[in-house]
C-alpha cells in the first residue's frame, strides 16, 4: 500500500476523521509525511475554522501558520480545551464558579472561540443536537452574544472620537458593528461576501472585459451597481415601513428585510468604492465623484416611495425647488450645503441611537397578524428569529449612559444617577456578561449603581420571570385554546390552594404567564414533527436556562443540572 502515489492517499483520507489520521501517521514515516501533507489539513483547517474567519472582518487576528497539521492540532486542542470549560459551566451549581469559569472561557482569543462556538449554534438550528444538549447550545450562543457585544461598545466609545471625523466606509466601519448586537449575526455573516460575489458575477457576465466597466463614468457605474443589487436583493420596494430588522445590515444581505434607506446608501457606498468610485455619504443623499461631469459630481438619493435617484446638480437643485418652492439662490446657498454636508460619526451615532432605533422600535414579527412556526420560518428563514427589541432598548441606555458621562456638568446630576442605574440594572439582568465592557465604557464600578451579581435562581426569575418550583408540569408542552401557539412550560408558581401559573415560552423565545387552566396540554407523541419544529426554531433562545434535552418517551423536556440542585434544596 505504501506505494500507491500520494493522490489516492489523499482521496483515502477523505474518509477518515482526524483521530483516525493522527494514529494513522504513527505507523511508520512514510505514512507520517503523506498523512502531514498540507493538501490533507488545510481544506479540514479551512471546513472547520477559517472560512467562517475570513467572512468575519471585525475581527482582524489572524494566526501565522506554515503547517497545516500542527495548525489543525493547535486549533483542535484549543477546541478541546473550550468545551471541557463549557461542560464543566453546565453541570457547576455553585455560582461564584459559574461566573469564574465562564471568565475562564472568555480569555481565550476571540478569533478561536467564535467558529466553534458558531458551529455547536448552527447545528442546533438545523436540527442536528447530536452531542450538544439545550443547555450547551444556549451557554453557546451567550458567549457569542458576549463576544459580538464589544464590537458596539467599541462603536459607543464616543470619548476616543471626540475630534469631529467624517464616516468613511459606513457599512463596514459603522452600520456591521451596529448589526453585532443581533443574536443572528454570525449565521449571518456569509451573506455579506456572497453578496459582494454575486454582483461580480453579474458585472462580469455584462462585461467580458472588466476593463470596460472600470472605463465607464462613474455616475454610470453607481447606476449599474444599483441595477446588479436589484438583481441580487430585493431592497427598493414601495413599501416603506420599517422595523427594527431594516437596521441589521446582515438582515438585508440574507434578503430577510428591505433596509432603512441610509444603511442602504452605506451599502452602495461600500460597492462602489469596490469599484474604484469616490463617494461621501450626506444622511440622504451619497454624493458620487465624477469628473466628466461638468460640476464634477452627481447626487444619490432614494425616494419617499424607495426608489434611487440620481441628479446632476441642475436637475437637484430644479427638484428642490419643486419640493420647497425657494428661489435658485436660497437653494443653492442655504437648502443645498445643509442636506450635503459630509456626515460625521458623532452625528450618525446621535441620528441612529437618539432618532431611528427609538422611532422604529418594533421587530416586523410584531406586526404580524400570524403568529405560526410556518410564518417564522417565512419571515426568518435563515436567522430563525426576529430582532429583540430588549437588547435594542439596552444598547439605547447604554447610549444615554455615555452621553451622559460626558456632559461634566451633569456627573453630580440626579439624571446622571439615574441614567447609570438604569443601564446597569439592565446588564445585570439581560447580559451580566457585558458588564467588564461597561465598567471600561462608562470608567466606573457598576456597584457604585445598583449592579446585582445574581444567584441562578434570582436571575433567570429577573431575566424571564421564571420561578422555580416542583411540578410535573415542568417542560411539558401545551397549547392555548385562545390562538392554538405551542408554548413549553418553563417555570410553576402555585398561589393558595387553588391557582397555579405557568410561565411560558413560544418557539422564538417569547415568554408569557398563562394559568393552568386555561391550558390544553399538546399531543406530543402524533405530533412529532411540531416539537423537532419548535427545538430548532428555539435553539438561540433560552430554553437551555431551564431544561437539556427532551425525552421521547416522557414526552417532555429534562430539567439541567442547575434547576435540579435549586428544586432539590427545596426540600
């Protein structure tokens, strides 16, 4: 066998996982040099770590590596090392030691962490929880939320910035850190790049020779960007309502939202500088560099119904003068250099933090007069889930709390008091997590302002109003006869002797309080199918707080280890 050519040894090896290789080598050398080929390890390194790294531009670590196998090993045994961690969280009680290993966890370079951690979530959400319970899945997917967190916290960091600059590259620089605070963002993150790809594509199925389409004017070459996006993202439709989701730019590359008109001209912006055109972005208006026109530049705007236009200066200041009904002088002098001013950081973060996410507030889910696991599915085929608009409201505070912080007048100010508190009221509830980033981001200790270092218990009841008691009900599924949704039972709260309340969760992570009576219980056992359903959809939420897997013979989810020590000590 040693003879065969070193073509069909590596065919062989695809077959073979990595502990079968590695005992492979240690037959002889000649086994050891074909089964060390790079040609062997780097598609693995690549399948398994790299690719989901090379989508991920915020994170700029990148590891030096000549070989492949002991690259793949170094990687495998930082694997290894993270999920013994993640193990050891699932089954501590105590909660000083929760708290250290999870710090443990987040030593490690974020680079390392967030594939793995990407793919135990991913495989959740397909379906596939083989060898990862609920529990773990969840811990997962908090880890990744603490992780992308620190990239809107560094957005936040106005203090650093304080020197008016200009937005360069908004969609990368700005409008893909903001998307960071979406739980859906790493599952996401590929549709960037492929975006970006498909559009090459198309511009090189029009043009046999790049050349040609770098030689057109640039006004015409915007115009042909936003003719090849319409293509590929259906984003300039009439209708013009938006949610929460049009401000998440991975929402809009998936095809799952239109977007906000201003994250849309980020994005034209962001191709067009692809392709070698100057553009500055205006709030409304994307002003496009060209020098074959006479004043030197054209203007971008979309309309009131979203559809792109674009002007020369004649035509922009004729269709001013239509809309406001000034003269060309108090147009041109006053109404124009205001709508074209470049737009600064400062003033994005205040358009963003202070106008748009508190006007559009919602998530589309919530507008839906159809609340079903098809409809889901429908509105969120590939994040599984609309956009929480908690965190959105905690990011918000967080903005308040900064804003507040530099105003020095207001530091000895009740409102100053009350904007910390706030905020670090929500982190100890929502993301206690994040709290090393907002100690750093506000340069205070949170327990000067009412930051609470919960026990398990207190916390999941602040986070989801979750009280833990013995029942048998306790991950049972049920469905209210009022709108027939398929809800879990988290948490029992017997008041007197009659009464008993359940908190509930939906198959998006929504959790709402039902008494007993007024619920069915669900046929589990012909209906299949639905519960796989609800466990998939569920998989980024916090179903693994409370439970670890389900049992096809109770019919009903397992309580983890951590709410068995607590219902054990009720005793």
């Amino acid at each position: 066998m040693l003879v065969l050519p070193q073509e069909v040894w590596i065919d062989i090896t695809r077959y073979l996982g990595p502990q079968d290789l590695f005992q492979l080598r240690l037959c002889c050398k000649r086994l050891n040099q074909i089964v060390s080929s790079r040609a062997i390890w780097k598609p693995r390194c690549y399948e398994k770590w790299l690719e989901h790294q090379l989508h991920d531009v915020l994170n700029t670590h990148r590891d030096e590596h000549r070989d492949w196998f002991y690259y793949y090993r170094f990687r495998n045994r930082i694997d290894r090392h993270v999920l013994n961690l993640l193990i050891k969280i699932t089954q501590v009680t105590d909660t000083d030691e929760y708290t250290k290993l999870f710090e443990n966890v987040l030593r490690y370079n974020p680079s390392h962490l967030i594939p793995l951690f990407h793919k135990i979530t991913s495989k959740a959400t397909e379906g596939e929880t083989e060898g990862a319970t609920l529990e773990l899945v969840t811990l997962c997917q908090r880890l990744l939320n603490t992780l992308r967190h620190k990239h809107v916290y560094d957005l936040l960091r106005i203090e650093e910035k304080s020197t008016p600059t200009f937005v360069h590259n908004a969609e990368e620089t700005f409008f893909l850190p903001l998307a960071a605070m979406d739980p859906s963002f790493d599952r996401l993150l590929h549709f960037r790049q492929d975006m970006f790809a498909q559009i090459h594509a198309l511009i090189k199925q029009e043009f046999e020779d790049l050349d040609d389409f770098f030689r057109l004017p640039a006004t015409l070459k915007v115009d042909k960007l936003i003719c090849f996006l319409t293509e590929v993202l259906n984003i300039f439709k009439t209708d013009r309502h938006f949610f929460l989701e049009d401000f998440m730019l991975l929402r809009i590359y998936a095809g799952e939202t239109t977007g906000h008109p201003l994250v849309i001209l980020s994005i034209i912006q962001s191709l067009a500088s692809q392709y070698a055109v100057e553009t500055i972005l205006c709030g409304s208006y994307l002003i496009i560099s060209d020098s074959r026109l006479r004043d030197g530049e054209s203007y971008l705007t979309l309309s009131s119904t979203g559809v792109p236009k674009i002007f020369t200066r004649k035509r922009l200041v004729q269709s001013l003068k239509r809309i406001v009904g000034s003269s060309d002088y108090i147009i041109q002098r006053e109404i124009m250099p205001t709508i074209l001013q470049p737009l600064k950081y400062q003033t994005l973060l205040a358009t963003i933090f202070k106008e748009l996410l508190p006007l559009y507030s919602r998530s589309k889910w919530s507008a839906s007069p159809m609340k079903t696991m098809e409809k889901a599915r429908g509105m969120f085929p590939y994040s599984n889930q609309p956009m929480n608009s908690e965190t959105v409201r905690y990011f918000l505070c967080v903005y308040k709390a900064v804003e507040m912080r530099l105003r020095l007048e207001s530091q000895v100010s009740v409102l100053f008091t009350i904007a910390h508190k706030q905020v670090f009221a929500l982190v100890s509830r929502l993301f206690p997590e994040d709290s090393t980033y907002l100690n750093k981001l506000l340069k205070c200790d949170g327990k000067d302002f009412g930051e609470i270092r919960y026990n398990y218990e207190d916390w999941i009841l602040h986070l989801h109003n979750i009280p833990l008691e013995k029942s048998d009900a306790l991950g049972l599924f049920v469905m209210s006869p009022r709108d027939r949704q398929l809800m879990c039972v988290v948490g029992t709260k017997k008041i007197g002797n009659d009464e008993t309340y359940y908190t509930l969760m939906n198959f998006i992570g929504e959790f709402y309080v039902e008494l007993r009576q007024n619920l069915e219980v669900f046929d589990v056992e012909n209906n299949e199918h639905c519960i796989e359903n609800f466990l998939s959809l569920a998989a980024q939420s916090d179903l693994g707080l409370v439970f670890t897997n389900f049992d096809w013979q109770q019919k009903k989810l397992i309580t983890n280890a951590k709410v068995l020590h607590i219902l054990a000590t009720q005793d």
